[in-house]
C-alpha cells in the first residue's frame, strides 16, 4: 500500500506516493535523486545521512518516508543554488536538469569566482581546511554543522564536537573537520 | 530487510491509537531509533506501524504536586534542555549521553522505556525517581511502578492495545548522578552503568543498566547506605555487596561479567564520592 505524503525539500513542495517501508533516506536519493544524502551503515550509527528535518539535524535512515509528511527537510543540495543538483523546478519523477543548460557548467564562466565560490560558507571552510578526503561522510557533517550553525552562530570547540559526535569519518582524523566548522565564524 | 507489506497510520487521538495497537502485529512507533533499527534487522516484523507522535496526550514536561510529569512522546534533547528536569540531574546526563545530537532529538523517554533494553540510558537513571509508568489501554488508564514495569530483556507488562502515556516522578531527591562506561568516548551503548540518588532524609537509592536482563535496582545495597552518614567504611562494604549481588551474562557483547563487577565497585564509590563532595549524605 502506497501513502501520498507533501513535504518541502530544500524550500520546494514535494508530493510523492510512497510505501510505508521506505525511509527517508531512500526517498531522497531514489525517489528525489538527491544523492548528495549517503547510505553510510543504515543503523543511524555512522551520520554519513543526516539531514536537517524542521530545523533538527536527524539521521534519515531512521525515519520513514511517511513520517516526513508535513516537514521541511533540509539536504546537502540546498545549501546552494547548485546548478549541478538534479532536483531542481517542479521535481518531475523522474532525474532531470543534469545541468548542462546552464552555460556556468558548459565552461562559457565559472562559477563565481574562486576555488569554492557560490558554495555555501561551511562547505568553503570545509576546502579551506582541507577538511575533505574520500568525501563520504562530508554531506552529513556539513548538515550537522549548518543545524548547529543555524541555532547557535558562535559555537565553541565543545559545541562542535558535540554537534559531530555520531559522525564517523574513516580518512581525515576529525581534526580538520572540527577545525573547518570552528573557521566557518572567523570567514 | 524492512517488512515489506507493513501499513501505516498516524492515529489523531489515543483512542483511535489503542484500538489500532490491539491489532495483531501491530507496532508503535516515536522517534524511531529503536523500531526502525529493529524492524530492519529483521527482529521486528509489524504488520501495522501505529505513528503515535501525533498523540497530544503523551507530550510535555510538566510540574505537578511537587513533582514532574513527564510525557512519552518527549525527545532526550528536551530533557536536557529541561528547567524542571535539572533537578533530576541523572536522567537529564543519562539523556544528555544517548547516541549523538541526531539521535537525541528524535529518542524519546517512552520508547527507551518501552524497548526495556538492560542498559537504557534513560531508562536506568529513571529508576532512582522512582516514577510512575502511566499506561492507557483498552480497559483506561493504570500506573505502576518503574521497577515492576520490565519484564526481561526486551518484554515489559504491557498488554496488546497499551501503551505508555508518560511518567510521574516525585519531588527530586537532594541528589542524584549517572554514569557509564562505553568502549569509545562517541557514540556507543553503555556496557556497564550506574545511577544513584539520595533523598532529603538519606534515604539512597542504586540502580545499574547491563549486569542483568532489565535496569534492575539492588534493595540490599540501597538499605546498607540509608538513613546514616556515609563513611569509607560503609561505601566500601557496599560496594562489595553491590559486586557481589550482579551476574552479569558470560555472553555479555561490550564488556565482561568480571570487569562489569569491578566497575560496579568504582561507579558506587564514585557516586558517593561526589554526593559527599557536593555536601550530601554526611
């Protein structure tokens, strides 16, 4: 049996059919194609899902599909108006918008200017840093950082730390990740 | 593997909700981080998913004769965040450990209770309270205490059709305090915890998660400590018999029977140590 759920993602109306065994985190990369959003354990236990879901950063693989009726649901995508995300006008079934129409992606200007411009502020600190290697667990730390971000703009060490505790990352160590999001303030 | 064929509905009020959760194989489901997780491995096979967060009944935190009144539906993140709670330091630092910042805002107090895990960090701490579990059901409303609430590893008393409408703690002791080891500093369960209390007139309370099938209080302990000044030589003795009372399973998954007894000793006499440095239980 299918359920018609309305939500908002990344500020855009969303009305889908979806079975109740569907989380959310399969909706958004398969139903939504929004792949920025990882299956990383699937248990909530790595953070490599987490979205931010009516201003709480959450663990997507937990939660169904139907639960998110209603909601707003934040994804890495929305952190800027990327050209190069797929879920863009009025969100047909299918994948659509690869992008290429836009002529900043088919070389004729950059984006912006500079390494990381039009990015949002964190996901330049995120660069800056060097805060990013196989990039896996990127997406979820940058939404756990921007939910802290967004109810507490002067977060010490200790509010970073805690706000990416349940964020595995198998590469960098940790430390210039907690650095990057502590450099996002001092941007 | 998520049960494929499972239905759901969003019941808007509790009677709609205890007439759906009679159904066979149904399930209620809160924050999720238990059942979701359950229900994937395969452990969980509902054929009906009962969403009660909506139920407007089982929110809040609210003081009440001296006491809390503390909804099912209320996320770990609330209780950390919670004025009236503060008081009942254990359960907001049981809260305040759980998972990590995602987790926390979706785990609720009911369904750590509920999913009567042995080493629920809102359950354990919980216990020292001695709150009330108010249950409404098919035949109305009933309450029993925390401590006759569990039944084993995951089984609790409620019936089909039940399910917990919150928690009534009494007036906060003049102390209390949780504490855990786990294997990493981030987010893992506890393999061992403990939490303490002592109330205005030295009564002391001890309750400990993961050294047997349910969070489990030790009346021998508890009644060792009472009602006299807490000296090296009687928070020693205690912790023995604190040791000696718990068999841990040999099968035990992050810590063994041997080393849960050794940190019983160190949890109850750090306890106590703190609640004689802040003044208490002289």
């Amino acid at each position: 049996m299918n359920y018609t759920i309305t939500l908002k993602v990344n500020g855009r109306t969303v009305q889908r059919d979806v079975p109740a065994h569907l989380t959310l985190l399969e909706f958004i990369r398969s139903g939504l194609q929004l792949t920025g959003t990882k299956h990383g354990c699937g248990n909530g236990e790595c953070g490599a899902c987490t979205v931010i879901m009516d201003g709480k950063a959450v663990r997507a693989c937990l939660i169904l599909a139907v639960e998110a009726n209603g909601c707003a649901v934040e994804t890495i995508e929305g952190l800027v108006e990327s050209p190069l995300a797929p879920f863009a006008g009025e969100l047909p079934g299918a994948v659509t918008g690869t992008g290429h129409s836009h002529p900043e992606i088919n070389g004729a200007s950059p984006v912006g200017e500079g390494v990381g411009a039009g990015l949002h502020p964190i996901q330049r600190a995120f660069l800056a840093k060097g805060a990013v290697q196989c990039g896996f667990c990127t997406p979820g730390m940058i939404m756990a950082a921007k939910a802290l971000y967004d109810r507490n703009p002067n977060p010490d060490r200790a509010a970073v730390v805690e706000a990416l505790g349940g964020h595995l990352c198998r590469c960098t160590g940790y430390q210039p990740i907690i650095d990057a999001v502590l450099a996002v303030q001092t941007e | 593997m998520m049960p494929l064929h499972m239905e759901y509905v969003k019941p808007g009020g509790l009677a709609e909700a205890v007439s759906l959760l009679r159904q066979d194989d149904a399930c209620a489901l809160a924050g999720g981080t238990d059942v979701v997780v359950q229900m994937r491995e395969g452990k969980l096979r509902p054929r009906l998913v009962v969403d009660i967060k909506g139920l407007a009944e089982l929110q809040g935190i609210t003081g009440q004769s001296g006491g809390v009144w503390v909804g099912a539906l209320v996320t770990m993140a609330e209780i950390v965040k919670s004025p009236l709670l503060q008081a009942y330091r254990a359960v907001v630092q049981g809260a305040g450990c759980m998972g990590c910042c995602e987790i926390r805002h979706r785990a609720t107090i009911g369904g750590n209770v509920g999913n009567a895990s042995p080493s629920g960090d809102a359950a354990v701490p919980l216990l020292v309270f001695h709150p009330q579990v108010v249950i409404h059901g098919p035949g109305g409303q009933r309450h029993l205490p925390l401590a006759n609430f569990f039944r084993g590893a995951g089984k609790t008393v409620l019936q089909p059709g039940e399910l917990i409408k919150g928690f009534l703690l009494p007036p906060p002791p003049a102390f209390s305090l949780y504490m855990r080891h786990t294997r990493v500093k981030g987010m893992d369960l506890a393999g061992v915890s403990l939490a303490a209390a002592i109330d205005r007139q030295g009564q002391v309370t001890v309750s400990m998660g993961a050294v047997a099938p349910t969070p489990t209080r030790f009346p021998q302990v508890e009644e060792l400590l009472s009602g006299r000044p807490l000296s090296w030589e009687v928070i020693a003795q205690a912790a023995e018999v604190l040791s000696a009372a718990i068999t841990p399973r040999a099968t035990s998954l992050r810590a063994t029977p041997a080393y849960k007894k050794e940190m019983a000793k160190v949890f109850l006499h750090t306890a106590l140590s703190r609640a004689l440095e802040e003044g208490f239980g002289q």
